[in-house]
C-alpha cells in the first residue's frame, strides 16, 4: 500500500509539473493599458512586449515597481520556459507579433538590464524555429523590445 501510495503522489507530483502556470493580466495604472504576464519561481514576466525603445529609454519604460530584467534572469526565463511549452508557444507568439512589426530578421530581440562594453547593453533574442534564446549585445543607441519583470 505504500508503494502504491507512493506512485500515486510521484505521478500527481510530476503532472502538476507539467502543468504550465496560468497567464494573467496586468493594468498599468498609468496608460490603462493591459498586458499578459507570468509567474515563475522568483518573478513576474510581461508575456507581451512593452514597445520598442533606445536602452536608456527601455531602462525607463516599465510601469511602476517593475523593471527591466538582467541578463541572467532572461537566461533563468529560458530555462523556466523550456519546462512549460505552451507558455513558451505563447511568449514566442508574442514576438511574432512583434516582428511583422518591425520587419527584421529573426524572432524577438528584448534589451537585458545588463552594460557590455562601454556604450552597449546586452539584449536577448530567438530565431523562428528555434527553442533557444541567444544574447547578443548593440549600441545603446539602437531600438529593441521591452519586457518588464517583477519580484
């Protein structure tokens, strides 16, 4: 009977593991307007970008007590979002929103919080068919996307 019980809880474990964390919303007091987010284990995630913005300005962007996430946190939400996929089907949707947009090359390009080399600042970004993240770095001075996080 303990075994059994046992296998019970190991499979009820495992599939609430698998089950991806429900999409909210947020209302930013400010503008109104209404954005999607996610919890992870830490933070709170906008699942929509915020707009396209110089680096400076993108450190400016996000609502109240939220702000811009560092690189290693864009590293972390990787990880969080490889174990959830349709929350991962559903960030990657909004970057494809994003790029009909702007018209670039590739899938989503999000500053990171995190300086480089003097003058530049780390951004994240994915490619269409891809399930990976890729960080790069550009001039201060250049447009991406924004996504705010929260503790």
């Amino acid at each position: 009977m303990k075994k059994f019980l046992l296998a019970l809880f190991v499979l009820f474990a495992f599939a609430q593991s698998q089950q991806n964390p429900s999409i909210k919303s947020f209302t930013d007091t400010k503008t109104g307007k209404k954005y999607k987010i996610f919890d992870t284990e830490n933070l709170a995630w906008f699942i929509q970008d915020l707009g396209n913005y110089s680096w400076d300005a993108a450190m400016k962007s996000c609502p109240a007590d939220w702000r811009l996430p560092t690189n290693e946190e864009w590293k972390s939400v990787e990880i969080f979002l490889a174990a959830h996929p349709a929350l991962w089907e559903e960030f990657r949707k909004s970057a494809r929103n994003k790029e009909k947009i702007e018209k670039k090359t590739g899938f989503g390009f999000w500053w990171s919080a995190t300086e480089a080399e003097p003058g530049t600042a780390y951004f994240q970004f994915m490619y269409e068919g891809y399930n990976d993240m890729y960080e790069g770095y550009d001039p201060k001075d250049v447009k991406h996307a924004v996504r705010c996080v929260k503790e």
